[in-house]
C-alpha cells in the first residue's frame, strides 16, 4: 500500500488564526492524475486513548470528552459515521503504527496551537489508514458541564478535531473583525469546523451547525441521506473567466441555515449538498480576510480581487433533487 506523508490540521489561538466566511472542505489526495476525497472504508471507526495525564486532565476525563465529541457526529441522522472506542494503549498519538491514537502530546514548542489531527491515507484509493489527535498538554484544560474560566474546554476543541479526524476541512462559515494592530479578531463562528481557536471557558461550540451536518453527511451519507437533502449548484465568474477559491453559501429563508462550498477549480464550477428543501439565497465572497492556507494547499489562482454578489433569484431547492445553473457573475474591487 503506498502512503503519501502525514497530512496534519491544527487549531491554535485566535490571535494567530484569520478566517473568512462561508463553506467547509473535504480532504484530498492525489496520485499524479485523479484526485480522491479521503474518507474511512468501513464503519466503526475504531480508536485508542493514550494512557497518560495531561493539562491538569487524567487520561479517563480525556477518554470521556472524546468519546462525547465523537457522539455529536455519530448522532448525525444523516451520516453513517459511527465509532468505537477499543481501549487505552501506552502508546502516544503521531507513531505510524497503523492504529488510531488520541492522547495528550508536551509541545511548549507549539505554544499557541491547542491540538492537531494527523492522517495516513491510501494515496490510490483515498482511503485513511490511520488518524492520530494530540491534545497539547502545555495548555490548561477543563471537562466542566459549564466551562472553566481560564481552561480551555477539552470537549468543545475534541468535537472540531473530531471533524478532522472523519476527513472534513476547514469551512469559512464565520466573522472576523480587524484590530488595531491589523490582525483580525474572530467575532463569530457559524460552524464547529471554524479554524479559529477557542477561547478559555468557551462551551458554545460543543453542538454542530448545519454546515458541520452537511460535510459529514456529504461524505458518509445514510441510506436516505440523498432522498432527504437537495443540492444547488452553478458557476461563478469576472470578465467572462471562471473564480477559483471563492466562498459560496446557500441561506435558507426559513430556518436561517447556512450551508457553503468552495469553487475549487479555474472554471468556478460549485456544488452545494445536503441542503435542506425549501428557498435560499446563495451569495459568493471572495476569501480576502482570511489566511489562504487553511483552506487551500497553495495560493496559486485563488482569486480574492471581486465584491460580494447574490444570485439574481431565489433558489426552490427540492428534497432528494437540485436546482441547476445558479451562476454569479461578480465584478472587480
């Protein structure tokens, strides 16, 4: 079986993370001429608990706020994602060992990043061979039912690695504000699958979004996850030319839901799935407040030179079909 290297996706304080708004990824792999989404090949998805203490937590909290970070996911009515705790090991989280490890890791080094899911992948069949999570033991945590002021909640950052760990990106879905310094402040967070870090005490991003819904579903469907959800899909584009990388989200009028996708190549083709039926608005953003790597492997023709647009009409999505041909044209900053 060949292996492309570890991929790794991190969470680190909110002072060091810039993020944009709107839609999650899928991980990808590629060998040379097709590229595949990664995912697991079988359900339970089975994984070990390093034995050791860490940030003030024993290993056994740290195995209970996993466990309840995976049951959000596995409680996806739409996704077949499902897990299985096998035991604790004395093994650490990182040895390629072919076995799922979760435990704390000491990285003073890594002072600012509170965890990191790492993967192994099949790079011919897309299939993940092993995923390891280690939570940074420098930090302070807490397993409070309501938070710890000063401790960061283990539960509320294990349900965003947990996104990880199934083969889910980063989505946009979320608000950022500049600061003084010209940095940006996150002010909100529309998604589990935000890449911002969490702020101490902070419990609020323990329960999924809509967008964290459809990217599990998307990529572990149930039997009648199609059935249920429409899609919408179109093109965006400036000057008659495609727009790669720009942020697309759907709106649903009556819920609120929010659900958004990228177009991820130069003919800015998009496709937004799991949608719930009924009227939306889609609107089209480019990615200009955000740090183009923690969507995107490369910056190479991700366009962030264009205003925000909305869709000319409304859009009726039907459940188990879709509406076809939403395009945007967007115009120059």
């Amino acid at each position: 079986m060949s292996r492309r290297p570890r991929i790794a996706l991190g969470i680190a304080l909110a002072a060091l993370i810039v993020a944009p708004v709107e839609g999650y990824l899928k991980i990808g792999v590629s060998d040379g001429r097709t590229t595949r989404v990664a995912a697991w090949p079988s359900q339970p998805i089975r994984y070990f608990v390093t034995d050791r203490a860490g940030g003030g937590l024993s290993s056994a909290e740290l195995r209970t706020a996993v466990g309840r970070a995976f049951d959000t996911w596995q409680a996806v009515p739409t996704s077949k994602a499902a897990f299985e705790f096998v035991g604790f090991t004395l093994a650490a989280p990182g040895a390629e060992d072919g076995l799922s490890t979760i435990g704390f890791l000491d990285r003073p080094d890594l002072e600012r990043t509170l965890a990191v899911t790492e993967f192994l992948i099949d790079e011919f069949t897309g299939a993940i061979v092993e995923s390891d999570i280690f939570f940074n033991s420098s930090v302070s945590w807490s397993v409070a039912p309501g938070g710890d002021v000063g401790r960061f909640d283990l539960e509320t950052v294990a349900v965003h690695e947990a996104g990880h760990f199934l083969g889910l990106s980063h989505s946009a879905l979320g608000e950022t504000e500049l600061r003084p310094d010209g940095g940006r402040r996150v002010t909100a967070a529309g998604t589990v699958m935000f890449p911002i870090a969490f702020s101490p005490g902070s419990i609020e991003l323990r329960a999924l979004q809509p967008d964290d819904v459809a990217g599990a579903s998307d990529l572990y469907p149930d039997g009648d996850y199609e059935t249920r959800t429409g899609t919408i899909s179109g093109r965006i584009t400036k000057d008659g030319r495609g727009v790669q990388g720009a942020h697309v989200v759907a709106f649903h009028l009556q819920t609120g839901a929010l659900v958004g996708n990228f177009t991820l190549g130069p003919t800015g083709d998009y496709a937004i799935a799991g949608l719930q039926p009924g009227l939306h608005l889609v609107r089209v953003e480019p990615l200009d407040d955000a740090s183009i790597g923690s969507f995107f492997e490369t910056e190479d023709g991700i366009d962030v030179d264009f205003l925000v647009a909305y869709a000319t009409r409304l859009s009726i999505v039907p459940r188990g079909g879709g509406v076809r041909g939403v395009d945007i044209r967007v115009h120059p900053k």
